[in-house]
C-alpha cells in the first residue's frame, strides 16, 4: 500500500473520530440541556480545536505539505459515518443515559427522604419561632408606643 493511500485511510479515520467526538457532544446535550450561547460556546471550542489538532496532524504526516485529498477524505470519513452510525448512536445513547440518570435521581430522593422529612419539619418549627417572634415584636411595638404616651403626658404635666 502506497503512502499515499495509507494517508487518505488515515484521513478518512479522522474524520469519522471527528463525528464521532462531535456526536458524544451531543449526547451530553441531550442528556443535560444547555442554554444557546453555552452550546455555541462549546461549538466554537470543539471546532477551532479540531482544526488546530488536523492541521497539526497533516503538517506532521505531509512534512509541511497541504494535501487536498485528506481534506475530501476527512469529509468521506464524515459523511459515513453521520450517514451509517451517527443517528443511532446518538439516539440510543442518549436514551440510555436518560434512563439511568432517572433512575439514579429517584434513588437520590427514595436515600434523601429522611433529610427532606428533617428539613420540612425544622422549616414549619422555623415558621412557628418567626410568627411568636412578629407577635412578640408587635405586642412590644403596641407596649413601648403606649408607655411612650405615658411618659409623654407625665412629662408634660410638670
């Protein structure tokens, strides 16, 4: 096999390791949801990376040479697999994980069930102290304004 053809392999393996990286993003997307600028953010991440670690490759297999046909073998590579595996994977993956995250977070709430029940009861004996504690300061309020009064008058009479 020519060195030529072992290049244009290697390109087309790029390019599906490309998809197939991008197709784990968006899985975790799926999974846990994102905000619009977040995923453009993490578009913008992934691609500039991406260009940087290919052209990085070519220069390092073609010695500084820029060979067009890796180019349209990373997009062979791409269009493969998107065509063959990428809705699959993402599909059944994603639903996969959804489930196991589902089942992850009722067992979280069925093991904190006991904290909740603790933090319901503290936060209504919360509720109870703060309403003593308006009526006592309103009863207080009523208590000084009236002595206020008191005094006010007393003071005034002499």
């Amino acid at each position: 096999m020519s060195e030529d053809t072992l290049f244009l392999w290697q390109s087309v393996l790029v390019g599906i390791g490309i998809t197939f990286v991008y197709d784990l993003l968006r899985i975790v997307r799926r999974v846990i949801s994102h905000r619009q600028w977040v995923v453009s953010l993490e578009d913008l991440f992934f691609w500039l990376c991406c260009t940087v670690l290919v052209f990085w490759w070519m220069y390092r297999v073609t010695n500084g040479g820029m060979r067009w046909f890796a180019v349209a073998g990373a997009l062979t590579g791409m269009c493969l697999y998107k065509r063959l595996l990428s809705v699959p994977l993402v599909t059944y993956v994603s639903k996969l994980l959804q489930g196991i995250l589902r089942i992850v977070g009722k067992a979280v709430r069925f093991i904190l069930r006991p904290v909740s029940a603790v933090g319901k009861s503290l936060e209504r004996k919360r509720d109870t102290i703060n309403q003593r504690r308006r009526k006592i300061t309103g009863n207080l309020k009523i208590w000084l304004k009236n002595w206020w009064k008191v005094l006010k008058i007393r003071l005034c009479k002499r």
